[in-house]
C-alpha cells in the first residue's frame, strides 16, 4: 500500500478555503481531507447543506469561485469532492471529529467509503447538532 501523507500545506489551504466559504455565509457541516483506498491523492469532502438548498451544480461554483480566489495551489478544484451534510461520509467524520481541534482519522472505513486516512477539521456547534438530530 502507497500511502500518500497529508501535507500541512493541504491542511492549511483547504482551513483557509473553509474560512473563505464561511466568510460568503456557505454552510460547511463538516469537512474532511480523505486517501481513498486505492487512490494515490487526497480528496476535500465539503458536507454542506447549500447541496439541499440551492443544488449541488450552484453550490460548487460557489466553492469554485472561492478556490479560484484563494489562488492556493495545494487545493484545487479537482481535489473537492462537495456532499450533503445527511450522506454517510458526513455524519460518520462529525460523529468522529471534535469541536476544538483537528482529528487524525486512522479507521478503515468513514460512512460507506473505505479509506486509507482522513483528516477531520475542527467541527462547529452546529455540525454537532445537525449529526444528533
């Protein structure tokens, strides 16, 4: 197994993408870096409820537009994978993540999608409300 570590330039370039998507009022629930089994690069799962509300094509322009402005080349568009905040990955990384800091995901599986590691960010109260609903 080949397994690719997380740079803390990808960490810091997807928090400062996070920071840009909060600042334009785009809802993140939850967001994970994640090395698929069996892919050699990490992919940034974005849980948003903008997905439901406006669509998944306007929600990633969104998430488009900012990325282009954040001009960071340790995330890009290819690397974001946008998801509902209801979907498996989504709850299983906010019933596995915490509220103050950055969590080191070492299981095999998050929801239904196996995986090598992921990295979980720091969650919001509101991310922790929504999974116990």
């Amino acid at each position: 197994m080949d397994n690719t570590p997380l740079v803390d330039q990808q960490k810091d370039a997807g928090a400062q993408l996070l920071e840009r998507l909060r600042s334009v009022d785009f809802d993140v629930t939850v967001a994970v870096w994640i090395l698929i089994t069996n892919e050699r690069q990490w992919r940034l799962y974005i849980a948003s409820a903008e997905v439901t509300r406006i669509g998944l094509a306007a929600a990633f322009r969104v998430v488009n537009i900012e990325i282009g402005k954040l001009n960071n080349p340790w995330v890009q568009n290819s690397d974001v994978r946008l998801i509902g905040g209801s979907e498996s990955v989504a709850v299983a990384a906010v019933r596995n993540g915490s509220e103050r800091f950055a969590t080191n995901f070492g299981g095999r599986t998050l929801g239904d999608v196996i995986i090598d590691d992921a990295y979980i960010y720091p969650l919001s109260g509101a991310s922790i409300h929504e999974a116990s609903c």
